[in-house]
C-alpha cells in the first residue's frame, strides 16, 4: 500500500447475494471501509465521492470497466484497484465466515505490482506456407491481400497449378527452423522452382539442398513433425491439419493479423554476470538449460562464454528457469518474486488481523479464476480459509514463494496446475520436493503440494483433504527484499527463530541448490576451484597457501569438482542453519615457502617438496646434481639468476649427457674391405 495516499476501500454485497462481516472488514482491509448493496448502479455516488487524490480499492472485478471510465471521467488521479471478492469469497457456503477472507483480498489487492517490461516485435508479413497438398494453395488464396506469400509443397502429393501465379509456389521440405514472429530462417532441401508449362499437375526443376528462405510468418499445414519444440507457443508459428477445416479456419484467421508492430511481455530478466553455467569451458550449472521447452536459452552467449544466452523473442513465459535459478542470475518479471511476497505478506497479515487462523494459500494461474467461478456459481464455492492468489505463471514458483508463507502465518500451500502438465513443470515439482524436506527439517509437516485438476469439484476435494495444522505460537516476520535465494534465506531464519529449533543441518534432494563442498585429502592448494568458482564460495587468501569456503554462497553448480585436478572435491546438498554455514571456514592450510635468497613467499612448501621428489626418482639428468635440484627452493625470479649466472653450479642449457663420437667414411672402409675380401 502506497503511505503517501489515504485508501477508501469498497466492499459491495451485490445486492445482498453475500453477507458482509464489517469488523472483521474494518480491521483487516488497510484502509476506510464503505459499504454498498448496489455500488455499480443506485449508490455509484459513494464512489463517486471518493474519487480525487485518494487511493481507492473496489471488491469487485465484474463492474471494473465502468468503475474506470467514471474514474476517468472524474480526474482521479489516486491508484484505483479491483479485486473479486463475490466470486472467491462471498459466494460461497462459507461465506457467513469469510469476512477475514474478504479483508486479506482488499489489503493485499492494494499492494502495487511492478509494470511489465515490454519486447517489441515486427512483422512486414512475409509469409511461408508448408504443405503437402492442394490445401496449402486454398490457405493461400484466403491470405493473398493481406500478407506476402510464398508456398512450398513438400512434393509428396500432386497438385493443380494455379491459373494466376500470383505468388511463388516452391517445392522443397524444411529440414530445421529458428528464430521467431518477424525473424524466421528455415533451411529447405530439395528447393526448385515450378516449371512454367506445368499442366495437370506441377512439375518441378533442379532441386537444391540447404536452401535458406527468411521469413516473417511460418504456416504449417503439413501434417508432419513440428519444426519447433514447444510449437504451440512460438510466436508467428502456426500449424493446421490438413484435413482439420475448423483449425485451417482458424490458422487464416490469426494469419490475418500478423503484419505491423507487436509488443509481448519480457518475462523474465538476465543478468548474465551472476550465471553459473561455465567457467573456463567447463559446465557447471544447467538447470536452465534442462527445463526451458522453447529453445530461448542456449548454452553460451556470443563474447560471453562464462553464462547461457536468453532470447527474450522466444520465450513463451513459463518461468521455469526463474523457478530453479540458484544465483539470481534469471528472474520472473511478471510480476517478480519480491513482488509477489510484498502481497501474500499483505494478504496473510490482514487475514490474521480480521481475525483468521493458519489459511491454506492457494497459488494459481490463469485457469484457477475459471474454476473459482465455476465453484461459485454451480457449487458450494471456495472454503473461507482458502486464499487464491493469482500469479503470471504457476510454474514459475520458487521455492521462497514456496516457503516464505509459512512465516506469515500460512498452514498449507497449495500450487494450482492443470491436469495436463504444463511446460517446465518438473522445475516446480523439484522446487515442492525441496521446500518440503526444508519444512520438515524446522518441524513442519504440512509443506506445499501440487493438485494437478481442471476439474472445480475435484480441486475443492482437494483443498479439503489433510488435517489441518496448528497455529504458529505467533506469526514471524520479514520484509521480502533481496534475491529470491535471500529471501528464502531470510524466512527460515524467520521460522527456526518463532519455532526455537536448534541449529541443524536439512539433507535435501539431488540437484538442490544448496550444499556443501568436501575437499579431500591430497588436494594439493593448486586453488584452481577459486578461479572458477561463479559465487565466491570458494576463496584463496593473498597472503599464504589456504583454500576456504563459505557455505552460504555455494549453488552446487559442480564447477569445483569439474575443474579440480585430483578430483577430491565432492558435492553435499543440504542446508546448514548451523552459524559456521554464514562464515568463511579453512578447508586447507600449509606452510608457505620461502626463497631463502630474497625471502619472497611463493608456493608451499609441500609442492616443492614433491616436485623434488619425483624428479630425483626420474634421475633425470639435469638434477642428478643435488646442487642443481635446490634451485627449485628459490622464487622465480631467483632460480633464473642461479641457473644462468656466472656463479657455480649455473645452468649450461645447452649442455647436455657426453655424447657418441660421429662415425665417418674411415669407420666403414675397413668393414668394406672385408667383404670383398674372398
């Protein structure tokens, strides 16, 4: 809620369909409640009269459009904001009781969201039809006024010529695809050019393999395997059945309106100096990589080889990579984390206010508003302690959004998906496993589940199945700031204080992005890990031979191990709330060495000591003098002085073992005379 502005907040009963509990009201819902029976019609003057520089929060969605234009006509210039209570709350069986329901839905409506980012896109409407038959030709003259055609029969199939060539008609099969809504490349082999005289069907000239075409929009009613994974959601892609009229009608239809300028959301944000995907060529994290369904991500930008390369073009929103993103270096912008958290701390906080115990948070997407309306109108409704909160995606929940409620008083969180799993789903259903295992550790057993359903009653079983947990002694708390790894850092610290568990350390499930990193013995302080790795976990000291290593900042990446020589470095995933987890340890420590010339510190002496070692094993010939092998106790500088001065014991490097007298004609004309001899 903006401080600066007064708030009226608006709950309407909708002509008396729902009961309003107005203490319960006043105390949860952040501003000035008004009440009204018909505030869209008979008492639009209240809200008329609230309008001006003041903030203002309507219980209703239905009306919003009307709502606005008044606004807007009478100048406001406070923030107005809209949120359905009837529908999640009201209309319901439960609805007597849902009076801090209904609160904790107009506090947390009035809690800002950032805007959306915006990607501009551009189509002039050249257009590429795929086919196999004479369908691909009807497709087009349905489209030849409004876009610029080009249609390329895979030749499988004879087809009639066209009286007027008023576009090309190409043969060709596209053998693979990349790019988006007004940048299209396809690669086409087989590529030839009808032949002038074709007649009953057309006839086709020299193929050409590895043909290029570039193309805005891209039709594709072959029927064969899609030229994108993920196609559904590639934008200027679009693909028909044959034989399918109703999807062909479609297809045209939204061809149509391919043509001019776009904008589409920037979902999520990169930074790719916080990616953890490579050091020195070596891989190290991909859960990215792994998830995304598109294409959008890819392992390594141009000029930028240490992180993966995001095309903001491509990616269909998902939010899969935000959701399992261990540095930070991907976030969800639509809306993001900390965005989100601000409200269900609203939301929560005002439930409790109005009187609410332990609600079950129910995050969903745009399919959870359908179904809520369903329960509402055609059923027992939505439970009173049941609060939706509507995000972009629900596949892009992390696991703070996952654990964060619970310090605010939440009992159980349910994530909403559809029965069919969407895109990227495994990254939140790893996220549930982890935040579970992170829960169970602080000694709460109700962690957050998924209910996979498009059916309102079976979600509604759902929501009522399990016992309900105990209320926390008293709700903790935290400001929702920082990455999403910070914030989920901020919340267990949150809930081990109000729950006074003892420090621990919770094991977690492969691939967590929290652990540890054991060093063996016979790791020799080469500091290689140092150098790669991408959060500083890992460390040297600038002063002596000593390898350390902050728990806290490691993201289990595995670039360590990757890199390390002798493979002593292993991987642990856990979370440590012991106090040593937020210092920086001594994992390895040796006496430096030091050149006994100019005293300068350089190695450890243990390194030299071994070099030296397996050399007077080697005997090799160079430091079969004992003289010669202490040259490797002074510094760099100090060994080139020794081994190439003038004083004894330097260096020849040209000299070498004595070696055999070269043989001349003299040595072989006596042999030759022998054998001539009879």
């Amino acid at each position: 809620m903006d401080k600066t502005q007064r708030r009226t907040v608006f709950a309407c009963s909708c002509e008396d369909t729902m009961s309003l509990d107005t203490g319960a009201l006043a105390q949860g819902c952040g501003g000035r409640l008004r009440t009204a029976e018909q505030l869209c019609r008979s008492q639009l003057d209240r809200f008329l009269a609230a309008l001006g520089e003041d903030a203002v929060t309507v219980g209703c969605t239905q009306e919003a459009p009307l709502f606005r234009q008044e606004a807007e006509a009478a100048g406001h210039q406070g923030s107005l904001d809209f949120v359905n209570i009837r529908e999640q709350a009201g209309w319901s069986d439960e609805g007597a009781k849902a009076g801090p329901k209904m609160a904790a839905l107009l506090a947390a409506a009035a809690v800002p969201m950032p805007s959306t980012p915006l990607v501009p896109l551009e189509s002039q409407g050249v257009t590429l039809i795929l086919g196999r038959d004479a369908t691909a030709l009807r497709l087009a003259e349905k489209l030849k006024g409004s876009l610029d055609l080009t249609v390329l029969l895979t030749g499988e199939e004879e087809v009639e010529p066209l009286a007027t060539a008023e576009y090309p008609v190409l043969r060709g099969r596209a053998r693979a695809a990349k790019g988006w809504l007004g940048n299209f490349e396809v690669v086409v082999d087989g590529h030839a050019a009808a032949a002038p005289s074709s007649r009953g069907a057309y006839r086709w000239g020299r193929a050409q393999n590895g043909a290029v075409s570039r193309c805005d929009v891209i039709l594709d009613v072959t029927g064969h395997t899609p030229l994108f994974s993920a196609h559904e959601v590639r934008l200027g892609y679009l693909r028909a059945a044959p034989g399918d009229e109703a999807a062909l009608e479609r297809l045209a239809s939204e061809a149509a309106g391919l043509s001019g300028q776009f904008d589409k959301p920037r979902f999520v944000s990169f930074e790719a100096g916080l990616c953890a995907h490579s050091r020195n060529r070596r891989t190290g994290c991909t859960r990215c990589l792994n998830l995304c369904p598109t294409g959008a991500i890819t392992p390594s930008a141009a000029g930028h080889w240490d992180s993966v390369a995001l095309s903001a073009e491509i990616c269909a929103g998902c939010g899969a990579c935000a959701a399992v993103c261990p540095t930070g270096a991907i976030t969800y912008a639509l809306p993001p984390t900390d965005a989100l958290l601000r409200r269900i701390r609203a939301l929560l906080r005002a439930y409790h206010a109005a009187g609410g115990r332990t609600p079950t948070l129910l995050l969903h997407g745009e399919q959870g508003e359908a179904m809520f309306d369903a329960l509402s109108r055609h059923g027992p409704g939505l439970p009173a302690d049941v609060l939706p909160l509507r995000l972009g995606q629900a596949t892009a929940v992390d696991l703070a959004l996952l654990v964060a409620p619970y310090v605010w008083g939440a009992g159980r969180v349910r994530v909403l998906l559809p029965a069919h799993r969407p895109h990227g789903v495994e990254g939140l259903l790893g996220n549930i496993d982890t935040a579970s295992a992170l829960l169970e550790g602080l000694g709460l057993p109700h962690g957050p589940e998924a209910i996979e359903t498009d059916d309102p009653f079976t979600l509604l079983e759902a929501l009522r199945a399990g016992p309900r947990p105990a209320p926390l002694p008293e709700e903790a708390d935290f400001l929702p700031l920082g990455t999403p790894r910070e914030m989920l850092k901020a919340s267990l610290a949150a809930l081990r204080d109000e729950l006074a568990v003892p420090a621990t350390s919770i094991a977690l499930p492969a691939g967590a992005a929290y652990g540890t990193a054991h060093v063996a013995e016979g790791c020799t302080l080469c500091l290689a890990c140092t150098m790669v790795c991408p959060t500083g976990a890992f460390a040297a000291n600038p002063d002596r031979p000593e390898l350390s290593f902050l728990e806290d900042a490691c993201v289990q990446c595995g670039l360590c191990a990757a890199t390390c020589p002798e493979k002593v470095i292993s991987l642990e995933p856990r979370l440590n709330l012991l106090p040593e987890a937020g210092q920086r340890q001594i994992l390895r420590q040796e006496e430096p060495a030091a050149c006994p010339s100019c005293h300068k510190i350089f190695g450890t002496r243990s390194s030299i000591d071994r070099v030296k070692a397996r050399l007077r094993a080697s005997g090799h010939w160079m430091f079969a003098d004992p003289a010669r092998l202490d040259l490797l106790d002074l510094c760099e500088d100090c060994r080139v002085e020794a081994a190439t001065g003038t004083q004894a014991g330097a260096i020849d490097p040209y000299a070498g073992p004595s070696r055999p007298r070269p043989r001349t004609a003299a040595d072989y004309l006596p042999l030759a005379d022998d054998v001539r001899k009879p």
